[in-house]
C-alpha cells in the first residue's frame, strides 16, 4: 500500500513543478510526512502484493528510513527547483519498491528508477564538477545494473523462473559438484558485483569521494543514507529469500567483505583535507560495520544492522546539513578554521555529529555501534569485532580533526553561514535524534527487534 | 543450436562490452559498449527462455523491461553527454579528473 | 541449415562488438552496434522469438542508433581523438575481459543444461504474461519512462535561461 501511496505522492508532485520552488519544497515534504505516518501505522501487515513484492515488517522499517533520509534531504536541498524535488520522490519510490521486491523484474526496474533518479539530481548542476561526478556515477551504476542482469540472466538459465522462492526451495541445486555450482558461483558473484557498487564495498567503492565532492550536499547525503538503506533491504530480502541455503557461501564472504571495506574508508579518509570527501570515505567505513552484520546472519544482527542505519541516517544528513549551511563551495578543511567564533551554532552541531559519527558514547553512534558488535560477538566472531573496534579508532582520529580545527584555530575566512529555517530544522532533527537515541536507545531497539521477528 | 552456445556467445559480447567501458575514454563509446552489454544479458535470457519452454515467457517479458530500461539508458546518457559537452567542451572522461584524486 | 544461418549471424554480432569496442572513430563504431543489433535480431528469430525480434530492430536499430548518431554529429566527433591509453589501465581492462568471458563460458559448458525445448513465443503469449502477473512491472517502466523523460529536460533547461 505504501508503494501506491509513493505512486500517487510523485505523479501529484509531477504537476506542481511549475510552482514556485518553496510551494514545491513544502509539498514533498508534505508527501513524504504522510507516507511516513501510513507506512508506521501499517507496520505490523505482511503479506503479498503485485505477485511480485513481498511486504514485511522489516521492509516496512527499510521504508521508514528511507523517507526519514528522504524527508531530511528534502530539507536541506530546499531552495532547489521543482524538477530536483520531484526526482528525490522517484527515488523515494524506487527505493520503496526496491526494498521491498523479490522478483528479479521489478526490482531490477526499481533499481533503474531509483539510478535515474539520482542521476538526475546530480546532473542537474553547472559547474564542472557536479557535472563530472554526474557522468562518472552514470557511467559506474548502468554498469553494475548491466551487471546484475546478467547474473540475472544466468541465475534464470539454472531456475528457470525469476520469482526468488522458487529459486530457494527449488532443490535440483545442491552445491555438491563443482559442475553444477560454479555457473551458481559466478551468477552470484555477479549480481554482488552490481550490489557492491551501490554498497560501495571495496573493490567499487572508488566514486564514492569524487561523486560525494562533486554532488550538492544535500544529493550526497541522499546517496550516503537512503542508496545504502535501501541496497541493504534488498540484500536482506536476496540473501535470506534466494540464497537462505547456502549460509556458508555468503556469510564469510560478507565479513570478510565488511573487514576490508572498513578498514579501506578509514584509511583513505585519514589523509583528506576536503571534508565532503571525508564524509564520503566514512560512508564506505560504515557500509563496511553493517556488511559484517549481514555477514553473521542472525535475527539479532539484522535488527542491530536496521537499528545501526537509521541512526547512521539521522548523523550523516544532519553532518551534511552543516556543510551545505557552511557553504557549497567551501568544503575544504581550512574553511572551518576556527568556525566557533564566526558561527558558534554550526560548530556546536558539527561537533556533534562528528563524535557521534565517531561512536563517541554519549551519543547514539555509540549506540548503534555497540549493538551491533554485541550481536556479532553473539555469533562468536571475536576477531571481526577486534578489527571493528581497531577501525573505530582510527575513524574518531579523522572525525575529530574538523573539530579542532573549528575549534582551535584562527579563522581564515570570516563568513556568515547561511540559515534557513529549513536548514535549522534539519539540523534540530538531526541532533534530537543523536542525543535522545544516545541516551534512550531501547524504544528504537525494541522497534527493531519486534520488526525482525519472522 | 543449444542454449549453451547461445548464452556462451552472450558471454563474450559481455566481455567484449566490458572491455569497451574500461579501456576507451570518449564517454560516447562508453555508452556504445554499456548498450552492447545490456544487449548481450537479453540474448542470454532469450538463450535460456527456451530451454523452459511455457514458463520461457517469463524471460521475454524481462527483456521487453531491458529494452525499456536500454532505451531509457541512453536518453539520460546522452543528455549528459550534451551536458558534458556545453559545460566542460569535451567528451572524454579522463581529462575531466578536476575532482582531485 | 539453421545452424550455420546461426553461426553466421554470431560472427557477425562479434565482429560488430569489436568495431564499437576498437575503432577510434566513434562514427564507426555506432554502425558496428548496428550490425550487432541486426544481427542479434536474426538470432531471436531462429530462437523462435519474432516479436523480440522484430522489436529489437524497431527499437535498438532504429531508435537508438540515430541517437547515437545524432549526438556524435552534433558534437562533431568524427575526427578519432587519440582515444586508447596502452597504459596500465589498458592492460587491465583486457585481462578482466578475458578471465570474466574463460569464466563464464567453461562455467556454463560444464553445467548440465536440460534439453532445448522450443517454444514459439508469439506476442500474445507475451502481452497475456504481461497484463496478468506482470502487471506490476509494466506500470513500474511507465513510471521509469517518465523519470527519464523529467531528466532529459531538466537538463536541457539549465541552458535555456541563458538564451533568453
């Protein structure tokens, strides 16, 4: 129901773009508000729709965070035009259907929408660099869509039906002889390949600083949040669906995924002096943390991994929201010297955010993170958490040096950062959200317990 | 003509495609060989909807999704090309690494 | 007689593949994707599919070649730019082409592929498919269709302001 709802949400839209552009800004987030609410109140329905979705408590959570991401990205990106509004509700409704789908044709459709949607808004800037960054992510997800569908294709070649069941409980596939797992193998590796990318795992993760230096923030923080929640949904549904059997084939290969793609962002992000580009390897670092809950493959660790993005969603779009409010333009480091004294009120939030990026414990970063390592050190994988934790580390280095240096320096640039009532909202949000689930975290946590129960 | 040679041949052209994105730097002929693989994966699936017989119908109405996809494809491809083209006055890919690497 | 009419058109969807992926002139190139598609057109004929067929051509062969050939005249880039960097990249690139096409070949020729059973799809096989359980799908590609569309625009109209 909530996909009819993001259906009629868009085309309403669709028609209003020639409106003036806060008219525009407020009804989306109007829109996005009331399929909220609709998608809460249903959460307990599950059932099948369209023959080809599957609605789950757990997608319904997918879906709540999607349009909190979505809702939150909305704000920031206010003052754009209609066309860019409009875009970020098909990308909504993509991400909706994409979650919540387990036939190969809708979700590579709603994979495809969901492309273009964020395409589009990348594109649609004329500087240089966003129109660089717009053709360098064109030009890597088509490819990792061509990806998936032949894995697809090839995975159709063994089941002969697309509808993901079939292929589980289908037992011609035993992964006895290599004769018959190895084309099993490579469709796999395959349709990873193409996840890998949205993910940005390791071996794909290098157009994640230049998109992220080269997008509006307010597009970049959409991609970091929403395009990782909804890959993750659709992983859920594909590994446990498709491939529930073969546990020991994916599971080792996530963790050990997640292992180096964390170990990758943190790295890389050490030596960066453009804080957009910052923000962009520590998605890649965190992507990495929630790869290895998949990779265990409990209950608890899924629920601890939903739980870890939707507080991971609320720290990287209220971050975001600081740096669009610093200035577009001015994202390198020297720019925040000594930010406390020009704007003390984005220095407090940026402080803010970054330790709970960090995983510092007061705030919810710590939270999430320490859930899901206690959900993982529940299935005995002590080595991958004490590479975790080492990871954590070295990230609270490179999140905490904007702070000093908002905090220790001179200023070099004195500037007025721009604050727009919906800009001041966004960053309310965030830093409630940081604080109260810091400090309270069990409502959200029963939440997704009770969400993950089948 | 046994679906495997048929998928197989569908293979080749795929790697063929891949080849082309990875190794040519004018964005136009990048988006040549994307086209040629989306193309190849639909031959596969033609390849192996026949080895199914009624239910190969499935596999068709996919490819009939591809070339949709295919055709959106390069409509936004193209306007990005034409985007590239009026912004930075070049196709190629790597001179326009202004992004610092 | 099938079969050579299918190695046939194999050679020369491989001959087109090479031209798009080796010629330096773009121009070229789109007319080896047009062979390719042609001839991939004949081969779902032979695999008992006309309307994917006839459907590739109209649409691949028709609509998408001239757009390709559109833009590259429009951008006059017929003049072959010193396109191919013999570098590492290169190098790499051909090397993950050859080990992904060894791979998937052997990985198929190994697996027990059941019997070719053919079954002659006509397009009301496909329509009934579609209006029935595909039914989802289809609306999910209008809706496709229409972001694509709201993109191509939304581009081409960040120049119009400087006209007026």
């Amino acid at each position: 129901l909530t996909v009819s709802v993001g259906i009629v949400l868009v085309l309403l839209l669709d028609v209003v773009i020639r409106k003036e552009k806060w008219i525009v800004g407020l009804l989306s987030l109007f829109f996005l508000i009331a399929a909220g609410v609709l998608a809460y109140l249903r959460v307990n329905v599950s059932g099948e729709a369209f023959g080809m979705l599957l609605v789950t408590p757990l997608s319904r959570a997918f879906d709540l965070i999607i349009l909190l991401g979505a809702a939150m990205t909305t704000l920031i990106a206010w003052e754009k035009k209609g066309e860019h509004h409009f875009l970020v509700l098909a990308a909504v409704l993509g991400a909706m259907v994409l979650v919540k789908s387990v036939h190969f044709i809708s979700f590579l459709l709603a994979l495809e929408v969901f492309s273009f949607a964020i395409i589009g808004q990348i594109a649609l800037t004329k500087d240089r660099l966003g129109v660089e960054a717009a053709m360098k992510f064109f030009v890597l997800s088509v490819l990792a869509s061509t990806f998936i569908v032949m894995g697809a294709a090839l995975l159709y070649s063994i089941y002969g039906s697309f509808y993901f069941p079939v292929a589980y409980l289908s037992d011609v596939f035993e992964l006895k002889s290599l004769s018959n797992s190895l084309l099993f193998i490579f469709a796999f590796v395959l349709i990873l390949a193409g996840m890998g990318f949205k993910l940005s795992a390791v071996p794909f993760h290098f157009w994640t600083p230049e998109v992220f230096r080269g997008a509006h923030s307010s597009v970049a923080g959409f991609i970091a949040t929403v395009s990782k929640a909804s890959a993750f949904g659709f992983l859920v549904n594909l590994l446990f669906i498709a491939f529930g059997r073969q546990i020991a084939l994916w599971g080792d290969l996530l963790m050990w995924l997640g292992a180096v793609t964390m170990i990758v962002g943190n790295l890389a992000a050490l030596g960066e002096r453009d804080i957009k580009r910052m923000l962009g390897y520590s998605t890649i670092a965190h992507a990495g943390y929630i790869l290895l809950a998949f990779g265990v493959g409990t209950n608890v660790s899924i629920g601890a991994a939903v739980f870890y993005l939707a507080i991971y969603t609320l720290m990287t779009l209220g971050a975001f929201a600081v740096v669009h409010s610093v200035g577009e333009d001015r994202s390198d480091l020297n720019y925040y010297r000594g930010l406390l004294k020009t704007n003390p009120f984005q220095t407090a939030l940026l402080v803010v955010f970054l330790v709970s990026l960090a995983g510092i414990p007061p705030t919810a970063g710590f939270a999430g993170k320490f859930y899901l390592f206690s959900s993982i050190l529940q299935a005995g994988e002590v080595g991958f958490v004490v590479w975790a934790l080492i990871n954590g580390v070295i990230s609270a280095y490179y999140y905490m040096r904007p702070v000093f240096y908002a905090l220790g320096f001179e200023p070099e640039h004195v500037f007025e950062a721009r604050l727009r009532p919906a800009l001041f909202l966004v960053m309310v949000i965030g830093l409630v959200g940081v604080l109260y689930f810091g400090l309270a975290p069990s409502g959200l946590l029963e939440f997704t317990k009770s969400v993950v129960s089948p | 003509m046994t679906p495997v040679f048929v998928i197989s041949l569908a293979l080749i052209m795929f790697a063929i495609g891949l080849f082309g994105v990875l190794f040519r730097k004018n964005f136009i002929v990048i988006l040549m060989s994307l086209e040629l693989m989306l193309n190849s994966s639909n031959l596969a699936i033609v390849g192996a909807s026949q080895m199914f017989g009624e239910q190969g119908v499935q596999g068709h109405f996919l490819v009939l999704m591809i070339l949709i996809i295919a055709a959106v494809e390069v409509a936004i491809g193209l306007a990005i090309a034409v985007h590239m083209a009026r912004t930075a006055d070049t196709v190629e890919v790597d001179s326009l690494s202004e992004l610092p690497k | 007689m099938t079969e050579v009419l299918m190695w046939f058109f194999a050679l020369l969807a491989i001959i087109g593949a090479f031209t798009v992926v080796l010629n330096p002139n773009p121009f070229y190139g789109a007319m080896g994707l047009l062979l390719n598609f042609l001839s991939i057109a004949g081969m779902y004929m032979l695999l008992q599919s006309p309307v994917l067929s006839l459907l590739q051509v109209i649409v691949y062969a028709g609509g998408i070649i001239v757009f390709f050939l559109f833009v590259i005249l429009l951008l006059h880039l017929r003049r072959p730019l010193a396109d191919r960097d013999s570098s590492l990249k290169g190098v790499i690139a051909v090397a993950l082409a050859v080990v992904f096409a060894v791979v998937g070949v052997s990985a198929l020729f190994i697996y027990p592929m059941n019997g070719f059973y053919m079954a002659y799809v006509t397009a009301k096989d496909i329509g009934q498919y579609m209006l029935t359980d595909g039914l989802f799908a289809f609306e999910l590609s209008s809706f496709l269709l229409l972001v694509g569309v709201v993109t191509a625009i939304a581009i081409v109209k960040l120049y119009r302001e400087e006209e007026k």
